[in-house]
C-alpha cells in the first residue's frame, strides 16, 4: 500500500493525522486478527467527507495503531494517552434541570458494547459473529420484569417491518456507506437484530457498529428514568456476557468515538428559532460539549425545527458527567431558544 493521496478539501481526522511519516511506521503492522492499517483506514479513504475516517478491528487495534488512534482520541475526546477513564453509573448524582417537556419530544440513552475475546464487527468472521448473536439473544430472551422482551433477527424480517422500525427510531438503517467500507456490512443481513421489551422502551441491536448497542428510550424528558433503565439492562446483560474492556480507554468500540463510556444519550428537542440562528446555536453546543444530529440520526437533516442533541464527549468522563453534559447544554439551549421566542412575538 502506498500514501493514500487525499482530496484536498479532506477534513478527517484521518487526513489531518496520518502523515507521510506515520503512514511508513504503521503500514506494514497488523494485528493479532491480521487487521491491517488498510482495513483501519479504508472508511476514510473511500468517504471523503468523513469526519474521523478510522475503525478498529479489534481491541488490539489500539495497541498496534496507537500512534494514529492516540491523535484521533486526544482530538475527538480531549484524552490524553496518560489519562485514565473511571466509571461512575450513581443515577443518585445526577442533577436534574427540570428539561421543559414542552420543548423535549423524546429521550434516549444508548451504549455500544463488543464482546470479550471476539473481534470487532470488521475483523469478526461470520462464524463468530453468529455465535456473538445466538450467545447474546440467549441472554436477552432470558430477562424479566420491566427489560422483558423478544429478539427479532433481521434475517426473515420482513422489509415491512423494517422500515417501520427505522421510521419509529427503534432499528438501525441499513446499507450505512461509513460502516461498509469499514467491513461492518459484511453478509449482512446475518447475525443482526433487535431485541425490544413490550413497551419498546428498552431495545439492543446485535451487530451493526458495535456487537451491541444498549438503548433506553421512551416519549418526553425524564432523562433519570431513561438512565436508570439503562444502568439496569447494562448491569444485568454484562452478568451473562462479558464485554471487552481496557482500564486505560474503558468500553471497546469499533469506532474511537465511542470508546471509554460508549454512551450517547440524546434528546429530539425543537429548536425552530435557534435553528434560524446556527452560529448561536453552535456557540451554545460547542460551550456544552454537544453534538447535534438529525431527526433520523447521525448524517441526517433536521425536519420542522426537531433536533437531536446529545452529549459529544465520551470517554474520560463518566456516564454521570456524560448525560450531566446533555442535560446542561440543553437547559441552556431552551433557556435560549425562549429569548428568541419572545424577541419574534
Ligand atoms: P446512535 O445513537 O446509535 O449513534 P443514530 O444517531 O443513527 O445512532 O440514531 C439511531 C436512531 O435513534 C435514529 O433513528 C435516531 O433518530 C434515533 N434517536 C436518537 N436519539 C433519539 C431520541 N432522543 N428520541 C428518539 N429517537 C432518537
Ligand atoms: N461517519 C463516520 C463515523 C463518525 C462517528 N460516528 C459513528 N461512529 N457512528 C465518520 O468518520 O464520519
């Protein structure tokens, strides 16, 4: 392989990290998987309009890569390679605003997770990765009370029901180009799914970015009640299967934006005069430490002045202080869009 030659409007933390030099120093390394800087950097390359542009193949990738996955954690996160991550899931310490409920649609809180001793999604051969979904919907089907469900495996599932899944924000989209150039679309659909609870309050996809994503979810802001499920559904999953972790970057994850807590917890929140007004709106996320996204996910548009604002940071914070950014930005961000609502009357 020869030094990728990349657009020049390239954006990426790929683009801006991987130079010449450490293109040299890591081109011919790989993995205990044989995961290569190829396979790592291929997402990148292939989406130019990529904002980070690198998966791991596995939690080695790390170690073997570090010399590019340190700069794009230090630039994502704000962790440096002498930081530590430390977890914290006291629900007790939360401080909850009261998020106005008038402005908040819905709330959800979610977390990847992989599981130990098995590759990620884009070195996992297809043995093991149906072995990862028989070994994990065994242990969902077997919960109870409130996190009591069903798993519904996409392959059989009909395109019906799919797609309502994806318009009600329950199930992963497929067909995603950033995770198929990653190697995380491979014979697809096998060995993905989605398991939900009666209420489709508590639902876990298996294998799409990460082995599983933990999601909590439900109409209107009671963000403590959408945490504390989660907290419980994580607690009770990693009793029976255990997930790969690492004292210095926490949860593993595919992609380095989820490492450390692997949370994201977001609320669909309208927004339409700060939506006319983006350079406040941005001051207000960039100050808090926030992510906006699209009313259908990530590289998705807004629709009728909905967003979805989350807490950008994820690893060496706690998921306390993960949803404790979350809830602060968005108080300040209704706080804002008020003032510009009377400035309209
Ligand atoms: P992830 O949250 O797993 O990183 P996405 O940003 O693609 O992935 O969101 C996945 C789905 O969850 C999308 O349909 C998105 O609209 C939905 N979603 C995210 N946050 C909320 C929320 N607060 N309320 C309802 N649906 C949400
Ligand atoms: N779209 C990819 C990944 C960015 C972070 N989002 C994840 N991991 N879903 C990019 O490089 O822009």
């Amino acid at each position: 392989m020869t030094y990728p030659t990349f657009p020049k409007d390239c954006t990426s933390m790929l683009c801006k990290h991987l130079s010449p030099e450490l293109f040299e120093t890591l081109k011919d390394k790989e993995t205990a998987n044989g995961f290569t800087l190829e396979q790592v950097i291929n997402s990148g390359l292939k989406n130019s309009d990529s904002e980070i542009g690198v998966y791991a193949g596995d939690e080695d990738s790390y170690e073997v890569f570090a010399p590019l996955f340190d700069k794009v954690i230090e630039a994502y996160h704000g962790f440096s390679q002498s930081d530590k991550h430390h977890s914290n899931l006291n629900a007790d310490e939360l401080k909850i605003n009261g998020l106005d409920e008038g402005y908040i649609l819905s709330t959800r809180i979610r977390v990847g997770r992989n599981v130990k001793d098995m590759p990620l999604g884009s070195a996992v051969s297809k043995e093991q990765r149906n072995e990862i979904e028989e070994r994990v919907s065994s242990a969902l089907n077997a919960l109870e009370g409130e996190l009591e469900g069903e798993y519904y495996a996409l392959l059989g599932m009909s395109k019906n029901v799919q797609e309502r899944l994806i318009k009600e924000h329950f199930l992963f989209k497929d067909g995603d180009r950033f995770l198929e150039y990653a190697g995380l679309n491979r014979d697809w659909p096998h060995g993905r799914g989605i398991y939900h609870n009666h209420d489709k309050t508590f639902l876990v996809w298996l294998n799409e970015e990460d082995q599983l994503r933990i999601i909590s979810m439900q109409k209107g802001g009671d963000v403590l009640e959408v945490f504390s499920r989660l907290v419980l559904a994580m607690q009770k999953i990693e009793e029976k299967v255990p997930f790969a972790y690492s004292d210095r970057l926490g949860y593993i994850s595919s992609c380095p934006t989820n490492l450390g807590t692997a949370m994201r917890a977001s609320v669909h929140i309208k927004l339409p005069n700060l939506g006319e007004n983006m350079e406040q709106f941005k001051t207000i996320t960039e100050k808090y430490f926030l992510q906006i996204r699209g009313v259908n996910g990530e590289h998705t548009k807004s629709e009728e002045g909905i967003f979805d604002i989350s807490n950008l940071r994820r690893l060496g914070i706690t998921e306390v202080e993960a949803v404790q950014d979350m809830i602060d930005g968005v108080a300040s961000l209704i706080e804002a869009e008020k003032a510009l609502a009377e400035v309209v009357k």
